[in-house]
C-alpha cells in the first residue's frame, strides 16, 4: 500500500486527519549480511509497509551495517525531521549486534513500555524474544523503536505500534493528553 503524499494523511487515529500536519517516517535495516548484498533485507520492507497503512510517508528502508552506520543513519534522521525512525536488527546478544547501543547515544530520553510492551507480544510464541535488547525514546522531537531483525519480530512490533503509534507522535507535537477525569 502506498503512503499519502502532500499535506492529507488517513488514518485510524483520533480527530480528523487533515487536521494532523503530515507524518514522516524513516525505516533504517541494521544487517551486516543485507548490506553486503548476501541476502535480501525482509524486516525493513515490512515495517515500511506497516507506518504506510498508518498513514506515513516513509523513507527507506535504508540497510546499514550495524554498529556506527545505524548511529549515523539515526541522527541523519533526526535532524532531517522525521517524526518516527523504526529500526530492524541488531537488537540480540551477539557481538555484533550493536544498534541498542548506538541508539542510546543518540537518544534524549528512553521509553521503556514501548520495547518492553513488543517483547511481551512475541514471548509467548517465541521464549528467546527474552533476549531482544530493543529500545525506543525520543531524540529531539523523533521517537525511535528499535525491533528485532525476524520478520515475526517485526509483526510483533507492528501490532504494538499500531496500537501506540499515532498517539505518541501527537503527544511529542505537543498533543494534549486524552481527559482522564482527574484535575492536572
């Protein structure tokens, strides 16, 4: 499916669509293997089909070596602008697998429930989804995910994001709180 392009974006969030400034995403593939060409990137298509259906212009997927590329490629990113980076590989314990790392050093601030909420959607089918150090925070005024590199990893992630996504991104705008009844 294809992204909106110009200032229209359709979505199932909350409020009218057109009232919501465009959506930009950009999809980074950390794989050391699919940036030499050994075998087809799969996860980063996925996802950029997923922020589609949600209503971003998506960016990518760029593939990258793990390590300092995927660094560079998210602060690229974040000073071009792009409300959203979503991240596939290089989030296990092997030693090569350095994208938490490297997010971490450019991120503002940290978002626990987002990586904790995407392995708690693949544990159950999968034990060693256990072992994804993915994080997700904000750097600037772009939230950044991290998901895992298996494309199961990544259905997972869509399904939480999918729930999560467009909320997250009115509230870096500035977006007001949803009424909870209580006094602020």
């Amino acid at each position: 499916m294809n992204a909106p392009r110009g200032g229209e974006v359709h979505s199932h969030s909350h409020g009218p669509a057109a009232d919501r400034p465009a959506l930009r995403a950009l999809v980074v593939t950390a794989s050391n293997r699919a940036s030499q060409g050994v075998y087809a990137d799969r996860g980063g298509p996925l996802l950029a089909e997923g922020l589609g259906r949600l209503g971003f212009a998506v960016d990518g997927p760029r593939v990258v070596p793990d390590g300092d590329p995927v660094e560079q490629a998210l602060r690229e990113g974040v000073a071009a602008g792009y409300d959203v980076i979503l991240t596939t590989g290089g989030t296990g314990i092997s030693p090569t697998d350095r994208t938490p790392d490297v997010t971490a050093k450019v991120l503002d601030h940290e978002i626990p429930g987002i990586p904790q909420a995407i392995r708690a959607e693949s544990l159950a089918q999968v034990p060693t989804a256990a072992l994804s150090r993915g994080l997700a925070g904000v750097a600037g005024r772009t939230l950044i995910v991290n998901l895992p590199g298996s494309t199961g990893g990544v259905r997972d992630g869509l399904a939480v994001l999918d729930r999560i996504l467009l909320h997250a991104v009115d509230q870096i705008r500035g977006g007001d709180h949803p009424s909870s009844g209580s006094p602020s």
